[in-house]
C-alpha cells in the first residue's frame, strides 16, 4: 500500500488541488447568490447571455 502511494503521490496532490479550487469557486458562487451579487444586473433587455430570450418578457399578443 505504501509503494503504491508513494508511486501515485504526484496524481493525488493534483487531484487534492483540483478538488480545493474547485469547492473554493463553488463555495464564493454560493456566498455571492445568498448576498444578493449576481453577474446578472436584472435588466434583461440588455442581457446578452440569455440568447434563448427565456428571460426577456413575451410581448402580449392581441
């Protein structure tokens, strides 16, 4: 078993780092969403990332 993690050592601190960042950017997207930040600035008329337009307001028909 030791021989085993001393030959893997390399893969397991890249995957321990790859781990930390990724939990770290989830946790600051979860602070961000309970504080009320947002990258979205709440005016979708001049949003240019909802291209499917599921975000802007239908205009009423008749």
């Amino acid at each position: 078993m030791l021989s085993w993690l001393a030959a893997n050592l390399i893969n397991i601190l890249v995957i321990a780092l790859i781990v930390l960042v990724v939990s770290l950017a989830i946790r600051s997207l979860v602070r961000d969403k309970k504080a009320g930040k947002s990258s979205c600035g709440g005016n979708c008329g001049s949003c240019g990332v909802c291209g499917c337009g599921s975000c802007r307001v239908s205009p009423k028909k008749g």
